[in-house]
C-alpha cells in the first residue's frame, strides 16, 4: 500500500471540510452552544466537546464545524475584528455578529503553514453579504 504525502492528505481532509455542508442556522446554533470566550480565543476541548454532542449524528459534520471554529478562534487571536466582535462581558463571553457566525459556516477554508485558516477579508466579504444584523452572545 502507497503512503501519501503528508500535504497530500492535509489536501485531501481540507476538500472535505469544505465540501462539508453546514447550514448556516444550524451553524450559529453550534457556535451559541460552544459559550465562546475571550480568555481562550474560543476553547477547543469545548469546541469539541459541543461538536461531538451537537452532531452525534454526523461525523463529518461535526468535524467540518470544530475546524471552522478552530480557524475562527485563531483569526481573532491574530486580527482582532472590531465591528464584529465585541470586547468581553464581565463573564468573558464575546457578543458576535450573528453574520459572522453564518460565514464561518459557508466561507472556504485553505492551508498556511500546516493550519487551517480563514482569510480574513473574504470571511468579512461573506458576512457583510448576509442580511441579518442581529448580534447575540456567543
């Protein structure tokens, strides 16, 4: 049996993840459950956590949605987005833009330095293109 090369199969579960549908209310909904916090970025054991019980049914699904949060987690320790997230209540939660939620869940993800990772100005492109301007606590 062939072994692939590592960048092929970081290649390979990228194109699935992106092919991965996730409808975008269903996608706020996980992003709600996950209890986003300032102090961690976003925590990925909770991220985990809620992935696996929120999508019990689908696998694929809930891995699609831990990598998308994850990339989140990381484009906001690196670039913060004013206008989108606020600074943190007095319990660490983070009010977000719903929108933002909602291209998290459809804008494509792509590969830098072995990570995967939003650009930036395409994930704001995709939520500036979606209508609602409601904003809840993450």
């Amino acid at each position: 049996m062939k072994t692939l090369p590592p960048a092929a199969i970081a290649g390979a579960v990228l194109r699935d993840i992106n092919e991965t549908v996730l409808p975008r209310q269903t996608f706020v909904a996980f992003a709600h459950a996950t209890h986003w916090r300032s102090e961690q970025g976003g925590n990925i054991h909770a991220f985990a956590e809620t992935a696996s019980d929120f999508f019990d049914r689908d696998p694929q699904q809930a891995s699609a949605a831990l990598f998308r949060m994850q990339a989140l987690a990381r484009l906001v320790r690196q670039e913060p987005l004013p206008g989108w997230i606020s600074e943190a209540d007095e319990d660490g939660r983070l009010l977000i833009d719903e929108r933002l939620f909602a291209a998290v869940a459809e804008t494509p993800l792509s590969l830098r330095q072995g990570r995967v990772v939003f650009n930036r100005d395409r994930l704001l492109q995709t939520a500036f293109a979606l209508g609602s301007r409601t904003r809840t606590r993450g």
